[in-house]
C-alpha cells in the first residue's frame, strides 16, 4: 500500500481495503513493492475509447502524456476540455482563443473576433452584387455601385423612372419626357419628346393654321406668325364671304321653314277651321273694308291640291256689311305638275253649330259647290301666282250667313266659330 491510496480523517488513516484505522507513525514506505507494484503490465486508462497501448504501471504516466485519448485543457485557455488528438483541429480552426491572420489585410485576430471579420474584410477582392463582372476590393464595392457600376439602377433624368445604368442610353432615344427642339425650328430649345404634336398643333408658331374664316369659304392657310397679317389684309373679303354666308343659310331657314309648314298643312281633304277672338276680329273687319281672315292651307289629299279658305267677317261684295262671307282658293302646291287642272273636285262649305249634341241635334249651315271649270282661281296655279293675287280671288258665298242669323244656336260660342271645308275626291284617285 502506499499513502497516496489512504484516506485520512484526523491525522489517522483507514485503511482503504478492511477500513481498519492505521496509524501514520506506522506508515512506512516499502521501495521492494513498490517496484514489484509498479512493474504490473497495465492497459492504457483509455482503452475503452480506442487507445492501444498497454505497458508497466510506472510507464503509464509518461504514457498519458501523448495519449491521444488522454483530456487536456486547450493551449490558449479557452475553457474548451479535448482529448489529445482532437486538439489540433481545436486550436487551429474551433478555439476562440486561436491567433488568427486574415489572409487579406493581414491583421491578427483572436478565433472568435475572426468569425466577425470573415465576409467584411474590407481588403478582400470580391466581385460586384450586380453581376457587372468586376472585382475589387470590399471598400471600393460601396462607391463602384454608386458611380461606376455600369449595372447600377438609376432614375432617368427626365421620366424619373429607374433603369439599369447601361440601358439608359438607349431608354433616352425613347423616353417621353426627353427634351428635343422643336422640328419645325420654332426656337423653342426644349420640349418634352411626347408634347411635340400638341406643340406643333397648338403652340408652335411655324404651325400651319386655317383662317377662322374658313366656314365662310376662306381657304387661306399659314404658319401661326402670320395669321394677324392675314386677318388684317383680308378684312373685306372676309365680310364679304360671311355676307354671302348669311344669304345663303337664310334661304336655307325659308327652306326649312316652308318645310316644316308644309309637314304640319293636313292632308286629308278636310278643314275645321277655328276663328276664336271673334267679337274683335269682326270690329276689326268693319273698321277696315274687305278685310279678309285666312285659314291655314290643306291639301285635297296625300300628294294633292292645295287650298285655303278665306273670311270676310264683316262680308264682301254683295254681302258687304250684312253677311260673313267664306272663299276657297287654290294655292301653287307642291305636286301641281302631278296633278289633273283644272281643279274640279266638289266643295262643301260648312258653318257649324256648337250647340250641344245631346240636347238638340246641331244645325250646320252648309254650302255644297262644283268648281267652275273657268274660274281663274281653279286653273294650274302659274310660277308668279301668289296667294294675295287679286287675280286669285277665291271662289265662294259672299252671303253664306247673314249677321243676324249667325247670332242664332251656337254659331258663336266661346267668342269663336268654326268654319269646316272639305274636298270630295273620287276613290280611283285616292288609290
Ligand atoms: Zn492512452
Ligand atoms: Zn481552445
Ligand atoms: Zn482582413
Ligand atoms: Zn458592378
Ligand atoms: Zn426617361
Ligand atoms: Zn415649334
Ligand atoms: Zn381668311
């Protein structure tokens, strides 16, 4: 036994196989087994992990010593606790404690402060993000990507749009908003590429203008610049074109207009004429003679004569002053040239009575006539015949009704009567 292997409570030892105290003055050391002890063969303390050797009990320390399982605390004091051979593995790659040298700016670090400078060293060549294929040192990355990179993105200039630096060029023979002069060399430096054709149209002043007489016939055209000196120059052809413009729509508004009469004339052979505001129109003819009340025009039928009914509320010719007198007249119609001449279809007159239906049957006064074949009025109307022609004078009753027997039923009722003409026309002509 040696000491070492003693356990020691009180300055007494026990020993450590029957637990028997022993005393230290009996202790002694024993060199002969000892060296017997130490010159057992033994196997390595790490055979179990793998180690190999196995010698004298006396060899065994100087063993551990390069045992390659053997646990050793890391060289630079790490903290890190390895066997032998995973050590230099440790310390040249895994230890935060290595000294390091970075290869680029050559600068010592320690293991763990190496991790953060590894990717950032600012002396390492690397290439640029934008795949422009240089390659530079890290610190000039920054400032190549801002001004040099010809795959930099950068805004246009004009459209604010971002291209890739290179495209730029090409983007700016296209871009809308890069200025160019105005083609027709207007002097005006700079104008934005898609404003060009409003420019031309609107503002350049080489552009070609109408006159604004142009809707009264003036053909004339030059550049804006000269359009005063036009204006000027041209004063009294210009007034003489809108003369002439004015005469001509206002024929077309008589055109029009008689267009429009003729749409609404009826033309179904009858008229219900309607004189309302009769106690006037009747002083009204007594104050002045022959004055005479006309109907609105109607046609016979589609296509057919044109008449017109006419009054004398105050009478003429033989009923002067005594009776209401009713005329028809042939007007020039729009289908003469179509037409049989002379006129000679049967004409009834009627005054009637607005009496009313239900209490007692209406009286009309009615007047029935064939047109005279020689009656002036009845022929072709001429191109120079007019409706106020005297030679035109209607055919009719001068005494149709007397003032007194108008008086009578309801002739005049409302202070209005109604005078009805109507044409008889033979079915084979309708058809
Ligand atoms: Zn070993
Ligand atoms: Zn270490
Ligand atoms: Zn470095
Ligand atoms: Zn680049
Ligand atoms: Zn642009
Ligand atoms: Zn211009
Ligand atoms: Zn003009």
């Amino acid at each position: 036994m040696t000491p070492t292997l003693l356990s020691c409570s009180e300055g007494v030892f026990k020993c450590p196989e029957d637990q028997l105290p022993l005393e230290y003055a009996k202790i002694y050391p024993d060199p002969e087994l000892e060296a017997q002890v130490l010159s057992l063969a033994i196997r390595c303390i790490h055979s179990e992990e793998g180690c190999r050797w196995s010698g004298l009990i006396k060899h065994l320390q100087a063993h551990l010593g390069t045992c390659g399982f053997n646990v050793i605390p890391c060289p630079n004091r790490c903290s890190a606790k390895l066997s032998r051979r995973d050590l230099p593995e440790h310390v040249q790659h895994g230890c935060p404690k290595r000294r390091v040298k970075c290869e680029f700016c050559a600068s010592d670090f320690t293991g763990e402060a190496f991790e953060g400078h590894q990717g950032t060293c600012p002396q390492e060549s690397v290439y640029c993000e934008n795949k422009c294929g240089a390659r530079m040192m890290r610190r000039l990355l920054s400032q190549h990507a801002l001004t040099e990179c010809p795959k930099r993105t950068q805004p246009c200039t004009y459209c604010a749009k971002e291209f890739v630096f290179d495209t730029i060029q090409n983007h700016q023979y296209q871009c809308p908003r890069y200025p160019v002069p105005c083609p027709n060399q207007c002097g005006t430096p700079s104008i934005a590429r898609e404003d060009v054709p409003t420019h031309l149209k609107e503002s350049c002043s080489t552009a070609m203008l109408l006159c604004p007489f142009k809707e009264a016939g003036c053909k004339h055209r030059c550049p804006k610049l000269a359009m005063g000196r036009h204006l000027e120059d041209s004063t009294k052809v210009h007034l003489g074109m809108v003369c002439a413009l004015v005469s001509r729509q206002r024929q077309e508004i008589l055109e029009l207009r008689r267009d429009v009469e003729e749409l609404s004339v009826s033309s179904d052979g009858t008229l219900i004429w309607k004189i309302s505001d009769y106690t006037r129109k009747l002083q009204e003819a007594k104050a002045r003679s022959n004055y005479e009340f006309f109907s609105p025009p109607f046609y016979t039928h589609k296509y057919g004569y044109k008449l017109q009914v006419s009054a004398f509320l105050n009478g003429n010719g033989s009923g002067e002053s005594s009776h209401l007198s009713v005329y028809i007249r042939v007007l020039p119609g729009e289908y003469d040239n179509l037409l049989e001449w002379p006129f000679s279809y049967r004409v009834t007159f009627s005054l009637l009575d607005q009496s009313d239906p239900s209490l007692s049957k209406p009286q009309h006064i009615t007047e029935t006539f064939h047109p005279d074949p020689n009656w002036k009025n009845f022929q072709k109307p001429g191109a120079s015949r007019s409706s106020l022609d005297e030679s035109t004078l209607g055919f009719g009753y001068p005494k149709f009704i007397s003032h007194e027997d108008i008086k009578k039923r309801n002739y005049v009722r409302d202070n209005a009567i109604f005078i009805k003409a109507s044409v008889e026309i033979p079915q084979k002509i309708l058809a």
